[in-house]
C-alpha cells in the first residue's frame, strides 16, 4: 500500500440506484411476516409513574422506630459497657482490687459529675480540644500545599522528598526535650508535637490526590483553555480533595495520640495531663473518663469531618 | 484544505524507556466542514494521532497544521470529546458545559445563553443540575459534547466517542452528531474502531494498520445521508473494507474464502 492515497476501492458506481435498492428493500421488510404479540398498552403520563413509583415503595417507618433502629445498630458497643459494668460490679465481691484496677462505666459518669462540679473537667476538654485543632488546623495549612506542589511539580518534590522522607520516621515524642527547650512548657509545645504527627499524614495524602487527578480530566482542562493557575483550582484540587479530607481524619486521628503523650510528659493541664496526675492519685476512673472523653471527642470530630465532607464535596459518594 | 497532517511520526516509550514506533509517517489532508473518520484494530495508535491534533503532545518528526499554522498547543478552535467523557465529576451538567466559555472570558448572559442552547441541542433539558455520576453513558457523552461544542471549535476531535455505548443507544447518538453536524457544520475528525460507523458516519475515512501505526488507504464514502445500514452497497463496501483491513493487518491468507475478495481490493 503506498500510504495515504486514493481509495482502491472504487465506491458503487451509482448511489441513486442503491437509494432504490433500500427502498424496495425496505418495502419488502414491511410485509415480511413479523408478528408481534405484545398486548397495547394505555399510554400513561410520566406523572403518574412517579406516583406509581411512590405507591411500590412501604411508607417510612415512624421517628421512633427509626431512632430506635439507630440505637440498634449500636448494640455492640452497648453489650459492651453493659458486660464491662456487670464483670467489674460482680468482680469487685471475688477481687475488691477491680475497684481500682476497672473501674465500672457507672463510676466514670460520677467521676464525670464530680469533676464537673469541681469545674475542671471543661477546662481540661476545652484545653486539649484547643491545641489538637490548633495543630491540625496548621498541619492542614501547610501541609495541603506543599503536597499538592509536590503533586503538581515532579521538579519540586525530588528536591523536598529526601528531607520529608528523614524528618518523617522521627516519632513527634522524640522532639519532646528539644521542643521543650525551645519554647518551654505549655501549648506552643504540645501544639508543636501534635502538628508534627498530624503534618505527614495530611501531606502524604494531598501529594497522592494531586498525583491522582484522572490525566483525561487534565487534557479536557487544557483543551477547553485552561491556563495552569485554572486547571490547578478547578481541575486538580476538586480532584485532590477527597484526600485531603483523609489526611485530615488521620491527622486527627494521630493527633490525639500525640496529644495525650505530649500531655503525659509535660504539660499544666488537658486530658493527658488529667490522667497522668490521677494515676499519681490513684483514681483510676478518673484515668478511664479521661480515656473515654477523647475516645468521644475523636469520634465527634471524625464525625464532623465527614459532614464537612459531604457539604464541601456534593458530587463525591460518602466515606 | 483546513488540517494538514505531514509525514508526522511519534515515539513514545515504554515503561522500560524502550522507544516505540507509534506513527510512520503518517500524511493526510483534512477539507473544512469534513466529517473525516480513522479507523483501524486498537494499538493502532489512532489516539496518539488525536493527541497530537489536538495540541497534547508534539510529534517526534513532520508537522501538524491548522489552517496553515502548526499546531503547539490545545486551542479553542479544536475541541476535544473523549471516549470515557472526561466529564469534571465535581462540575454540574451546566458548570461541565460552561467550563469552556469560562476559560475564554465570554461574557455572563452570552454564556447562560450559550450553555441553554447546547443543552437544547444535545436534548439535556431538565438535567442541568445532575452530577455526571447521576447520567447514563448516553447521556454523559451528550454532555460531553456540548461542552465540546460551546467553545465555538472549527474542529471536533472525537475519540471513540460512542465505543462504551449499547448499540441503540450508540445508533441513536450517530444520528443526532450527523443532525448536529448538518444543523452547525464543522470540521469533524471522529476516530473509531468500527467500520460500520465510519461508513455511516463519514465523507472519508482513513484506515490505519499497526505497528507502526501509519494511514494504508484513504476511501471516500459517497453515499447519500442518511445511510442505511441494510443497504446491499452500504453492506458490501463494509464488508470489502474488513476484509481488506483484515488483508493488511493479519496477511493474506485468510482472504481467501471470502466473498469479492479480488474485485476490488487489487490495490
Ligand atoms: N503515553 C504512552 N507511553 C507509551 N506508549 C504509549 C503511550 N500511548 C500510547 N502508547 C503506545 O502506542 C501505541 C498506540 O497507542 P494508541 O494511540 O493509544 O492506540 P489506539 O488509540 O489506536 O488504540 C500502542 O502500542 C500503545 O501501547
Ligand atoms: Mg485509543
């Protein structure tokens, strides 16, 4: 063949006659004998098939029901305090040393109460509330644009990769005595140890979102006219943000850890640091309430983040 | 002539960094308001073909003109439809069709006014504000189009627009791109893997074979639209061109029991 050349294949001499051919072709098709058996339907309006619709489905169970039905679903975890309330009531005849070695949910709550009269329970809340969304806040503003320069510029992250990559493995409780040097005790240095755990996560997934933007999408931008500063807002951050949310909840996540040992070692106050003076004092439900409060604070804030999720990306299926 | 393609050859390369012959000089000349296809087996390197036209990548050796000028970037006057959408998921039907007009600064009404008229023309009329992951593939590949379409482009590149589609989903699109095409004629180059389409679809048709991907013949289609595809001429040119295409990508030998297989293939 030689290349791009007229056609060898000459087309049919003339096309009116095969215009001919098809309509007799066509005629032909109509008295060939086709039956149909369907029965005729009555037409129907789109409306009343949206009515139809709405009948086939069982109407909604009522409030109640459905609250109950939630309530359900959390059947493990009330077995769970349940069984745990009943070993430690019932242990304490056989072992009166369970008193203190597990405590029972009932005690945690006159814990809660008694410590809530004494009006340092909301502080120490309030306090390690301050400092993990202090630093996840400061993980999340600066480490969502440098993973997403690293994800957008191949150049810049070969040069920030091996520093990142060092300073990473480092676990945050090791910069405890130097960041105490540094800038003493209290918040600027818990904060700071919070946002060094919170920091890589949230980097590592805003560099994957921005390396994983679909290179369709980013053709698409290009070809309608997106000049680089566009395709970055409207192409590549929508496209990284799913990850950005993850890195936040797993630096929320991380954060409490570093939070509570942050607190354990040195600080004048938080949950950490209430559980580490009631063990000095022995009162082990104050140790398990202060468990129990960050495991609910982190629940609530991964809860939170995962409304903001939905309402910030509409168009993306829930996690 | 509006597109000149000119001895354009292109190597990519591996994952192994090997280089791969994709395009050999592949030359052909596309006139205004063609609607031109390229056909051939996949791997062909029909999409890198695409690519290069449409200002993604730049051929290792020759030259791609628009209206005489070369072609270095993606521009407005081409616009791109691609086979699996590459609709924004985060974008609306509306804001996906709007993009364009955006980008080029058209002015507030004359967008609202544009984006209503391509959303009429592509039949999405009540689905302005679903989410593309709340279409049909059909549907999708309209609202791809009309996002194509709104820049204004002298020239549609479409890659396998219609390739995941069912089949009368797939037919029905054929004829609203040709109604389309004839209501706001425009510079079409419509890649595809099926011949059936191209002879449907096309004034001419570029027929590519692999390794390396070059253009073996270039068919006019001289048929009348619409086409029927029942028509015995329609069917034996698509049967001839098969059985050709299967000639020069699989050899000869299995030409040999097929019907007209001398008449016209002696080229
Ligand atoms: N970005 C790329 N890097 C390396 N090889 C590629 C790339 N794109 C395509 N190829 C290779 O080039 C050839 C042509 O590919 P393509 O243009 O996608 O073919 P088609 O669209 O006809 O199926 C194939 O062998 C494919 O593997
Ligand atoms: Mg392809």
């Amino acid at each position: 063949m030689s290349g791009a050349g007229r056609s060898a294949i000459p087309p049919p001499s003339s096309g009116v006659r095969a215009e001919q051919a098809r309509e007799k072709a066509g005629y032909a098709a109509v008295e060939a004998p086709v039956r149909a058996t369907a029965e005729r339907r009555v037409p129907v309006a789109p409306e009343a098939f949206a009515r139809l619709a709405a009948s086939m489905v069982p109407p909604p169970p009522p409030t109640w029901r459905r609250a109950l039905a939630r309530i359900c679903r959390l059947w493990l975890l009330v077995a769970f305090v349940v069984i745990w309330e009943l070993v430690s009531i019932f242990g304490q005849r056989v072992n009166p040393q369970l008193d203190v070695m597990m405590p029972p949910p009932t005690a945690v709550i006159s814990a809660a109460s008694d410590l809530m009269t004494r009006g340092v329970l909301f502080t120490h809340i309030f306090d390690s509330l301050y400092r993990v969304l202090l630093a996840v806040g400061a993980a999340t503003a600066l480490g969502v644009p440098l993973g997403l320069a690293m994800g957008w510029s191949s150049r810049f992250r070969f040069a920030v990769d091996p520093l990142l990559e060092f300073i990473r493995p480092i676990p945050p409780l090791a910069w405890i005595p130097l960041s105490i040097l540094w800038f003493g005790i209290g918040d600027v240095q818990i904060v700071y140890i919070i946002f060094l755990a919170a920091f890589f996560p949230v980097v590592l997934n805003s560099l994957a979102g921005a390396r994983d933007v679909d290179p369709y999408l980013v053709q698409a931008g290009l070809s309608l006219g997106a000049r680089p500063r566009e395709l970055f807002l409207t192409v590549v951050l929508p496209a990284a943000l799913p990850h950005i949310f993850t890195g936040m909840r797993v630096g929320l996540g991380i954060g409490w850890m570093a939070l509570v040992a942050g607190e354990l070692v040195a600080a004048p106050s938080g949950l950490g640091y209430m559980i580490n003076n009631a063990r000095t004092l022995f009162r082990s439900d104050y140790i398990l309430l202060g468990m129990v409060l960050i495991g609910v604070l982190g629940l609530v804030l991964d809860y939170l983040m995962r409304q903001a999720a939905r309402l910030v990306m509409p168009w993306h299926k829930g996690q | 002539m509006q597109v000149d393609v000119a001895n354009v050859s292109k190597v990519h390369f591996s994952m192994k960094g090997e280089p791969l012959l994709a395009l050999l000089d592949v030359n052909f000349q596309v006139e205004k308001n063609e609607f031109f296809s390229i056909v051939g087996p996949s791997g062909c390197g029909k999409t890198t073909l695409l690519n290069l036209l449409a200002g993604f990548e730049q051929p290792t050796r020759g030259e791609l003109k628009v209206g005489g000028r070369v072609i270095t970037a993606p521009g407005w006057e081409r616009a791109v439809v691609f086979q699996e959408y590459a609709l924004f998921p985060w974008y609306t039907v509306v804001q996906n069709i709007r993009y364009g007009l955006r980008r080029k600064r058209v002015p507030e009404p004359e967008q609202r006014r544009l984006v209503d008229h391509y959303i009429g023309l592509v039949g999405l009329g009540g689905f302005e504000s679903r989410y593309p992951r709340e279409l049909s593939g059909g549907m999708r590949q309209r609202v791809s189009i009309a996002r194509a379409l709104a820049v204004n482009p002298s020239i549609l590149l479409m890659d396998e627009p219609f390739a995941s589609l069912d089949i009368q989903t797939r037919e029905y699109m054929q004829d609203e791109l040709l109604k389309i095409w004839q209501r706001e004629p425009k510079t079409v180059i419509f890649v595809t893997h099926s011949i059936d389409e191209a002879i449907k679809l096309s004034d001419r048709i570029a027929i590519m074979g692999p390794r390396p991907g070059r253009v073996e013949e270039i068919m006019i289609v001289e048929f009348g639209r619409p086409r029927d595809p029942t028509n015995p001429a329609v069917v034996r040119l698509a049967a001839e061109v098969k059985l050709w295409l299967r000639q020069q990508v699989f050899g000869s030998k299995s030409a040999e029991d097929a019907p007209h297989a001398d008449q016209h293939m002696a080229g």
